[in-house]
C-alpha cells in the first residue's frame, strides 16, 4: 500500500514506561487529527511517523517509504514539532534556507523557496530577525513554515495552531484544507476539539498509549453502540412532534430544546429511526431541519476517553 | 559520495562551522591553543630584552670583540692579561666574601666578576683575588637546546593536553551539544542520511580544531623564531631541518585532530556524560607507554609520538616512570604511523555512523 501511512502492530516502550501499544492504523489522504489526553501517544505516534524515534515492535511505512530512510521520507514529508528550540544564532529565513540547502536544493532555487515558505505564513517582516527573539506565535510559525517548505506529500503537525492568533489560525486551517483537497496527507495533533471537528477528515483517537477510535467521525460515532445517538429536530411545533415521535419504537427519550423550536431525542439505531420518520403522518407539522447531535469529536471523545484534558 | 551528499554535507560544515567558530562556550579552546603562543612570545620578548643588553655591553666595551676573543678568556690568567686582551670591563661587578677561619677571625676573600659580550654573545669572567677561577660564553643560540624545548612543549602540552581537551571540546558537542539544547531534531528531520550528517560534522569540527591548532602551531613556531638573528634563523630552518620540524609539526597537529576528533565524536555518542569518556581516555594514552605492543596500536599518542621530529633525549638520573613517558621505545615508520591514525579514526567513525542511525530524539531523558 504505498499510498498510505502504515503502522502494522506498533509499540514503543521509553524503558518501561509506555509510549503506544499495538497500532494498528491505516492513514488516508485528507486531514487526519490524532486526538487524545496529554501522554496519550499522539507525540510518540509522529515522532514515530518520521523515524524521530524507532518501534520497539512492529513496521511503519509512510507511503512505502521506512522511517529509517530520511533521505527519501523527508523528500515527501515534513514535520513541525512542539520542540521549541532551534539551531543557535539563526535568523528565521536563515532557518529555513539552511533546511532547504540541507535537501540539496541549489542556492537560488533554495533562497526563493524559502522565502515562498515564509510569505505562507506571514513572517516576511520578521525573517531576518533571530529566532531567539521570536514570540511563541512566530515561532510556531517559522516552525510551521519549514514543514511546509519544500512542499511535502505528506505534513506531520504537532498542535500547529497552538500561540496563533485567530486570524493567523484561520490561515493555517485554509492552508491544510487546501493541501488536502490536492490530494496531501495533512496528520494534525491538537487538544482543541472544535477545531478537529471542523477540519478533519478523520480522527485517531488515543488514550493511554492505545488507540481507542479511528476513522471518520460519524463512522466511529455509529460504532459507539452504548450510547444512544441523539438528534436534534427543529420544527415549528415540537411538543405535539415529540408525542408523534414516541410511536416509533425506536425512540428512547426526548426533550424540548430550550428555544421550544425543536426536540432533541435519543435512538438505539439512527438509521432506522430515520426510516420510520418518514413514514410517521406529521400532521402539517413544519420541520426545518433533522441533524446528528452528537456525531462530533467532542461527544465522540466525551463517550471514548471522558472529558480530561481538552479544550471545547 | 555522490553529488547530492557533498553538496549536503557542505551544508552540514556551514551551519556547524558558525557555530563552532563563535560559540562562547567554546571560548576555552582558544585559550588552550593560544597558551603555548603566549609562552614562546614570553620566551622571544625575553630572549630578545637579552640580545639588546648584550648589544649594550658590547657598545660600552673598549673595543669590539668577536666570539673567537671571548673564548680566549682562560682560568688562571690574571685580571691584567684578562684587561689586556678584551679590554677594560663594560660590567664590572665585585664582592668581599667573608670566610670564617676561628671564632670572631675571617678572611676577606675579594671576588670580582667581569661580563664582555660580542653584541650577542655574552662572557662572564669570575675572578677571586687577582686569576681568572672560571670564564663562561653564554651563547645567544643554542639551536639543538631550543629544539628539544620546542618538542618538549610540543609534546607534552600542545598535543597531550591542547589538542586532547579542544578536540574533546569541539567534537564531543557535535551531537550532544544539540541534545542538550534540544535542537538535534532539526538535522534528523531533513533528507539526509544520518551517516552523511555525520560525516559532514566530523569534518566541521575537523576544519574549526585544525585552523585553530594549525594556526596556533604556526604562530609557535614563528614566536620560537621571532628572536633569532637572520643568520640564525637561516641556520636552524635550512641547516638544522627547521623547516621540515615546522611542516612535521603541522602535519601531526592535523593527524592528532583527526584521531582524537573521532575518539571524541563516538564518545560524544556512547556516553551521556563527558567527563566519563574523557577521564578514560586520558588515562588510556597517558598509560600508553606501560601497555603491551598490541593495546598501544589502539592509541593515538602512539603513533604521534612515533612521528614528532625532535626526539627529546632522557637525562641520566631521570626516573623510571617519567622516562618511560618520556622516551618512545618501540616508535613505527612515519608511513606506518599515518596509517594507524586514519586506522584508528576510521573505526570510530564506522562506530559513529552505527551509532548515529541508531539515535532517537528523546530530550526528556537527557
């Protein structure tokens, strides 16, 4: 499968301490968020992706290429860390051309990449300023943009929009979208689950070293089987829909959403509350609109991993 | 190699080379090179206030004197035969010792020092009483003394301890120096392989050590010569071999950074802390003089020492342990000595390169 990133039966023990545990994963093209508590494995799993650190078992490929050869990985991949520090001394453009002249990029071709690189993330007027006099938001940015440099298939990002402004986020998240409508593998870790829920095309979800959940949103919600699925109906008269609604055998519980313009209901099996829906007489009762409620990360890793350690 | 690892490789050398060139906690390193320099310069400055008190006796002499009169001084000639030949004393010093012979009875014995000097070369005629006791040329060369000074500061300083802690300096901070400022991860996640990586700070830390011994061999060797009259110079470069010392000299300067640079390079690797490595290896070529035939091959100093020019003779009388570090008593051909080196380099840059895949970034652990 060389147009996946593999991990076939992957563990990494720190001494005894441990980092993941049997992954098994199979990573598609598109925005793929890694979801999980601090010292869950989200760290560990990157720095696994870009040979940073070895398996202590198991095989990773990143589209048919090992971890263990940086000359062909970091050809197509590149990666911002959450290590803040950076080569002493170095201005930001001096940063990021040394890590083109490191790929073996011709001078010039290097100096206008690198400015390229630096215009994406807005730090033109500050490139030739050193790096130890960066805030925390230029700094992830530099970061950002020596990731992005050369361009790469595949972008392994570390909570990349942690210390970005909102404008400077909504950049970013612009920017991943656009790369994983061209077809690139954008791997994201961050805490804030709005956000995952918004860009992602998928999620891994980690808890304590294993992973708990992967797929697409809504595929890993159906899979939670003992939590009802809730739906959120937006109608003119809810009360007289909710009593309607009862007929159906499928339904668990319903309250009036606090606007009195819509019921908020639990169902053991969405697909077939949905088919009877349709064939209940609503009697001129105006529905607006029939959405998941809970079919977000946040529900999703509320019922996987609990509520620890996130940002809503 | 192929083009692509050069052209990387010479990359490695422009980021590490700036750092190396202008870390402050590197500053050490050119004070260690520089102290052998600031010796001979004391030296030279010494030697030259020297020349130019002679040259003032020499003016305030009666007459000029060459070096065949100051050596007609001879015991037992009187202070009038003494007069006569050189002429009166430009330094004149004299003294009364008082000898006891019983109690409260003394002789008074007269001393009397005359000092002569041909512009460099300076007499010195000691008289009791009225003869001549002892006539003494100081010469102001002495190539063949001021060589063995040379190799013995050469040998004994600037390689053993110079050379071996810069090296230590430098080539031990080349990947562990990352680590602690945890920026190591900046190299392992760009393409290159880790043996070009390695490879390319080697001869970094090569390139930084050998300009700054080089040079600071260079200037030894012209602080050596600073004080030497032209003639003299003349004589000890193209008569006494100084020429081909320098050039020796220089070339056992690089030999030593390439071995103790890839000593210290895998020590860097295999250890987390220095000192361990360091104290180990000092002891290992310290003791290298007492171990058998085959565990000195396995050194560094050995072959160096196998190579420096000027053998520095051991004095009767010297003990045996410092004779032993002294003397080299089984030294290899210079072919054969080269060869150890790379030799040995070359096994501990196979042994870096293992090491070097095998690294992961972990800077929580360091």
């Amino acid at each position: 499968m060389n147009d996946r990133i593999i991990f076939e039966d992957v563990s990494k023990f720190y001494g005894e301490i441990l980092g993941v545990n049997r992954v098994n994963l199979s990573i598609p093209p598109g925005i793929t968020s890694l979801v999980g508590p601090n010292g869950s494995g989200k760290t560990t799993l990157m720095n696994l992706m870009t040979g940073l650190v070895k398996p202590s078992r198991g095989r990773i490929q990143v589209l048919g290429i090992k971890t263990d050869d940086p000359e062909r990985l970091f050809k197509i991949v590149g990666y911002s860390t959450q290590f803040d520090a950076f080569p002493r001394g170095l201005t930001g453009f001096q940063f990021i051309y040394s890590y083109l002249s490191l790929s073996g990029i011709p001078t010039q071709e290097a100096e206008r990449t690198a400015w390229e690189a630096i215009q994406r993330v807005n730090l033109v007027d500050a490139a030739s300023r050193k790096i130890g006099a960066y805030s925390k938001g230029m700094r992830q940015r530099i970061r950002l943009a020596q990731a992005l440099a050369h361009n790469p298939k595949v972008m392994v990002l570390d909570e990349p929009l942690n210390g970005l402004d909102p404008l400077a986020r909504a950049e970013m998240i612009a920017l991943f979208r656009a790369s994983a409508a061209a077809g690139s593998y954008v791997i994201i870790s961050s805490h804030i689950l709005h956000e995952v829920d918004v860009i992602s095309d998928q999620v891994i979800l980690l808890s304590n070293g294993y992973v708990v959940a992967e797929g697409q949103i809504q595929t890993v919600r159906n899979e939670i089987q003992e939590h009802p699925t809730q739906i959120l109906i937006r109608c003119d008269r809810p009360r007289e829909l909710a009593a309607k609604l009862f007929e159906s055998e499928y339904m668990i519980e319903a309250s009036i959403h606090k606007d009195d313009r819509g019921v908020l209901l639990k169902t053991k099996d969405a697909d077939r509350f949905y088919l009877a829906l349709n064939q209940l007489a609503l009697n001129g009762i105006q529905i607006e609109s029939i959405a998941p409620a809970d079919d977000d990360v946040l529900s999703v890793y509320e019922y996987l991993i609990g509520n620890e350690e996130v940002v809503r | 190699m192929n083009r692509l690892w050069w052209t990387q490789v010479k990359a490695v050398i422009r980021l590490e080379l700036k750092k190396t060139f202008f870390a402050k906690r590197g500053l050490w390193i050119y004070a260690v090179a520089a102290l052998p320099v600031l010796l001979f310069i004391a030296y030279a400055i010494a030697m030259s206030n020297q020349q130019h008190r002679s040259a003032r006796i020499a003016r305030d002499g009666e007459k000029p004197l060459s070096y065949q009169d100051l050596l007609a001084v001879k015991p037992g000639m009187t202070k009038d035969q003494v007069v006569a030949t050189l002429g009166r004393p430009p330094v004149d010093i004299h003294w009364t010792e008082r000898r006891p012979t019983g109690p409260g009875a003394f002789d008074e014995i007269q001393h009397q020092r005359f000092q002569y000097s041909d512009g460099q070369n300076d007499l010195f005629v000691e008289f009791v009483g009225d003869k001549v006791e002892g006539a003494n040329v100081q010469d102001a060369y002495n190539l063949g003394e001021d060589a063995i000074v040379f190799a013995g500061v050469f040998q004994f300083f600037f390689l053993r301890l110079a050379i071996f802690f810069g090296c230590l300096g430098v080539f031990m901070n080349l990947f562990r120096g990352e680590v602690l400022d945890r920026s190591l991860h900046f190299y392992f996640l760009s393409p290159v392989r880790r043996e070009v990586l390695m490879g390319g700070k080697f001869l970094a830390g090569l390139l930084a050590t050998c300009t700054i011994f080089v040079t600071s061999e260079i200037l030894q060797t012209l602080a050596f010569l600073w004080h030497f009259s032209p003639r003299a110079r003349d004589l000890y470069l193209y008569h006494h071999h100084g020429l081909e010392h320098a050039a020796t000299y220089v070339g056992v300067t690089i030999l030593a950074c390439i071995g103790y640079g890839a000593f210290f390079l895998v020590a860097g690797m295999l250890f987390r802390n220095p000192i361990i490595p360091a104290a180990v290896i000092l002891i290992w070529e310290a003791i290298n003089p007492f171990l058998p035939a085959l565990l000195k091959q396995f050194s560094v100093i050995y072959y160096l020492k196998s190579l420096c020019p000027v053998e520095i003779p051991v004095s009767p009388g010297t003990p045996g342990l410092f004779a032993l570090l002294i003397s080299n008593a089984n030294p290899v051909s210079a072919p054969l000595a080269i060869i150890g080196i790379l030799v040995v380099a070359f096994i501990a840059l196979a042994v870096s390169s293992f090491q070097v895949k095998r690294m992961e970034i972990n800077y929580t652990t360091e």
